[in-house]
C-alpha cells in the first residue's frame, strides 16, 4: 500500500518554479530519502504535503486521501519536523508538549516523557531560554509524540550534536521497526544511506531519479584507485572508465563492466597498491548533478 | 477549543493593561466635570474664542455646551473611541499574522486542524478580549458619570446608544486589520499599522470637520459613529451605520476566503 502518492505535483510562487510535476510513491513501512541541494523543491514538497501551501495542479494522496481535501484528518497521522525549529518563546517546554498533545484525540503524556528522556530534554525551561539544538530537541518530541503513522523529516540533524543525532536515529528506526512510514528529507547524503530503503532524487524543481539504495549503489559502479610509480593512464581510456584523474602517481576512476577486464589492465602494469571500493552515496549523487 | 484557550491566556496578558488604561481615561476626564460644569459660563466664553475649526477636530462642532454631562461626555468619549480604535486595528492586523511573523506557523498549520477552525477560535478569542475592553468602557462609562455629574441629570438612552456602538466600532477595525492581512504578504511591524489606521482614519475625520461636507467622512468611522451627532440625536445615522456593517462583511468574507488558500512559507 502507499502511505505517499504524489501525481504531477506543481507549484510556481508566481512566476518562480517550486517544483514542477513531481510525481512517486512512498510505500508503507519504508523509510524514504528526498534528497536534493538546497532550493531543489524539497521542502515546497513536504509543505504541500501537509497543506501549509497549495499545489498550482497536480495532487498528493497521503493515506489514499487527497492532502489538501483532508488535510487535517491526514495530519492526525503525521508527524513532522520542520529544518528551522520555531515555538512560542514565553512558553515552558511543558506546555508546549501539552499544547501539540491537545490537537490529537489521544493521551500522549506517556510518551512525552519517554521520548524526553530519551532526549534528555529539560520539561521545566522557557522555549526562549533553549539553545538551539534544545529546541530541536522539541521539536522532535512534539513531532512524534503522538505516535504518527507517517513522519516527514525536513532535514531534521542540522543543530544537533553526533550524539543526539544518533539517538534521534535510533528514536527514528524504533519507529519505523512499529510500523510507522518515514519521509526524510536532506542533502546530507551520508544521512539517508544508512538508514533508507529508497530514495528520491530532486534537482531544479524535478526528480531526476527514484530508485532502490542498493540499486544506486550497486549500479555497478566501482571506485578504483590504483598506485604505482609509472602508470600510464592512457591504458584506461576504455568503455566504462568515467572520470579518470591522475595526480602524483595515483589514478583515480569510476567503472562501471567487466570486472576482470579491469583487473587484466591493471595487472599490465607495475603497481603498488589498489582499492576498488563502492563508491559514497555522494559520489553517485554528484554523477546525477553533473 | 484548545487554541481558542491558547489565544485567550495570550490577550489576558496585556488586556489587564488595556482595561485599566480605559478606567483610567475615562475617571481623569470625569474628574474634572464638576469644575467645567460649575463654571460652565466661563468654560462657554474660553470656548467660543477658540477657532471653530479646532473645535470641530475635537468632535465638539455641533454646539455642544460643556456644562452639561453628555457634552462634556463627548469630548471623553473621543479619546475611549481612539483607544478602542488602536486595541481592535491591532488585534485585526495581529492574531492571523503572528504565527507567521514569529515563525510558529510551520507548528500550528502541520497539526489535525481545518483552516476554517483555526480562522473561527482565532476570531472568537479577540472578538471576546475586544468583548471585554467594551464591558470595561461600559461599567467605567456609568461610575464615572455617576460619580461626578453632581446634581446634573443626563439623557441615559443617549448614552446607552453611543455604547452600544461600540461593538460595531471596534470590529470595523479588527476587520479592516484582517482584510490588510490576508491580502498582504507579510505584516512587519503590527503596531505601527494599528496606529496609522487609527490615527490615519481620525485626523480623516476631522480634516472633514474642518472643511465641511460628508465625502470624507464615509471613510471614517469615527464620523459614522460621531459621539456628538449620536448623544445630542440619541440616535445612530442609519445610512453611516450601514457603510460601516458594509465594510465589515466585505472584510470578514474575503478575508476568511483568502485565509483558508494562504500559502505559509518557510523561511
């Protein structure tokens, strides 16, 4: 089943392009990667989403309903974590928490506490008193205390320390393990590649590509780098070598075909060490930018 | 209900100010009654060297005497009307424009709630504090009176029409601050756009003292609601009455409209 279905989505700011038929799908129970620099449309596309902006045409379906016809019946599901975190500043954390629980029909209060704990949020302290990473810290708690079925992440690490990071993963894979869907937006590649099953590739208001992590990663794509003292990288310029560079006796390339083609090759020549590795989400995703 | 309750605790904390600050006005100009009305002959001959047109600026062209308790009631009356004007332009331009000014929007619009529930506990809680101030200018506008007008009676009819103009008065703002909001971007500096609209709207008014006629006045609702005209007539000028509930209903609809299609941005 979908929980996300996105048909031909589009939104021009007047004349400005926001995006431009974005069109898939987030099947249930997945944890999926929206990524993209920033101003692609990410999160013009989450907004419309959750219906704090209206799409020029096309139409989102979340939970097989319209997002803008039931918007707010859609959102008693959702949890979402904005990227700039911003809550009534005279208030106390507590009531805060108090206040986004009395918008669902349900007693959160347990979960508050848990999810704080976890966090080590301080419950007592005035929102304009928090540093920024705390008031991320919030944010995440009041996004997902009422246990959503779906939760959209709009670049939700920026403010947080390597530590908090890992525990707010941890927060975010219990989730999805409950059966919650994840909708994780962010243009910190390294992010998604450990945590998502599919991602969503967007450039200038478009997506370019969506496709299974593995299949992006083993696009069969190989980083070589190959050492020696005299190498000769004429020898490379055959088919499925791309960006071959070669600096201070080292080659550096991207292959993409017969593997022992490539090791008949390099095994032509004198050489000191080699590395073949899969190439970083980052370096594939550069190949979609280029 | 819950944001409603959310609004309310919000205007209870600065509306304390606005209602002591009306007790206040209306007690300082009371007080000194007794001293006018006494000496009302003196008071009549200082007024009558004072150019008219100045006179006129002040909402006390129409020959009101004040030695008498509604004459000089009026020239109170004036400043509650100013008081009023600026608290409801405020609270119009203010309650759909904070959540974006303060960046809270991206909180409140992602939560299970109708745009059109929002609009509604929004508008209800400051058509309730602006409910509030109106009671405060009642109760303040009867114990003042009371307690310095003396031996001197007063038509009370008069007086119950001018309040109960109030309402009307004061949502004529609120909606004019409403409209401008939906139909702008963004609204920067709330206060200052409550001051000119109040302070702009009054100055309008007695520009069309001064130099005659009603053009200028159809835009101004302190000349629909002129204390002076509806004390010493004991009635409101039906034809005024109906430009202002006009304009009202025109604000509140196209507002509400354009409200419920607003797109909130981020950052």
């Amino acid at each position: 089943m979908n929980i996300i279905e996105i048909n031909q989505l589009t939104k021009f700011y007047g004349k400005v392009k926001g995006i431009e038929n974005v069109s898939f799908n987030v099947k249930e129970g997945e944890i999926f990667g929206f990524i993209g620099p920033n101003g692609a449309g990410k999160s013009t596309t989450i907004r419309t989403l959750l219906g704090l902006i209206f799409p020029t045409s096309g139409s989102a379906k979340l939970f097989g309903k319209d997002c803008i016809e039931f918007g707010s019946k859609i959102r008693s599901e959702i949890g979402y974590l904005p990227s700039e975190v911003f809550y009534y500043e005279k208030m106390k954390v507590k009531d805060l928490l108090k206040y986004s629980a009395s918008f669902y029909k349900k007693d959160c209060t347990k979960r508050i506490n848990e999810l704080s704990e976890i966090m080590e949020l301080n419950l007592n302290r005035r929102i304009e008193d928090l540093s920024y990473g705390n008031k991320k810290k919030v944010g995440i708690v009041q996004g997902l205390l009422h246990e959503p079925k779906l939760i959209m992440l709009d670049e939700p690490t920026s403010g947080l320390d390597p530590l908090m990071q890992q525990k707010f993963f941890d927060i975010i894979s219990e989730e999805n393990k409950k059966g919650s869907t994840v909708f994780f937006s962010s243009h910190i590649l390294s992010e998604v590649q450990h945590l998502c099953n599919r991602v969503a590739i967007i450039k200038d208001g478009h997506v370019i590509k969506v496709e299974d992590i593995k299949t992006l990663r083993e696009d069969n794509y190989k980083k070589v780098t190959v050492k020696g003292e005299s190498l000769d990288s004429n020898l490379y310029s055959f088919e499925g070598v791309s960006q071959l560079t070669s600096f201070d006796h080292m080659l550096n390339f991207f292959y993409k075909g017969d593997v022992n083609f490539l090791i008949e090759t390099i095994g032509k020549q004198k050489v000191q060490d080699i590395l073949i590795e899969d190439p970083s989400l980052e370096e594939i995703f550069m190949h979609y930018y280029k | 209900m819950n944001i409603y309750k959310f609004e309310i605790k919000g205007y209870f904390r600065t509306l304390w100010i606005w209602v002591l600050s009306l007790f206040a006005l209306l007690f300082m100009y009371m007080a000194f009654y007794p001293i006018m009305s006494e000496d009302a002959m003196m008071m009549d001959k200082i007024l009558e060297h004072y150019p008219e047109e100045l006179l006129k600026a002040f909402g006390m062209g129409e020959s009101i005497s004040f030695a008498t308790v509604l004459g000089y009631f009026t020239f109170t009356f004036v400043f509650v009307q100013l008081c009023l004007a600026v608290q409801s332009a405020y609270y119009g331009f203010n309650f759909l424009s904070v959540e974006e000014r303060e960046l809270t929007a991206d909180f409140l619009y992602s939560k299970p709630v109708t745009r059109r529930s929002i609009f509604f506990q929004k508008y209800f809680a400051a058509a309730t504090a602006l409910l509030i101030s109106d009671i405060a200018v009642w109760i303040g506008s009867f114990l003042a009176i009371e307690i310095f007008r003396g031996d001197n009676s007063y038509e009370i009819n008069n007086l119950l029409i001018l309040l109960a103009s109030i309402p009307i008065f004061q949502v004529f703002f609120f909606s004019v601050g409403l409209i401008v909001t939906t139909l702008s971007k963004k609204i920067s500096s709330v206060i200052s756009y409550a001051m000119a609209l109040s302070f702009g709207l009054y100055i309008l008014n007695a520009i069309r003292s001064i130099v005659g006629g009603e053009l200028l006045g159809m835009i101004s609702p302190y000349y629909y609601f002129e204390p002076g005209y509806i004390l010493m007539h004991g009635k409101l000028n039906l034809k005024l009455t109906m430009i202002a509930v006009t304009i009202i209903l025109i604000s509140n609809i196209i507002g509400y409209r354009l409200y419920l299609k607003r797109n909130i941005h981020s950052l």
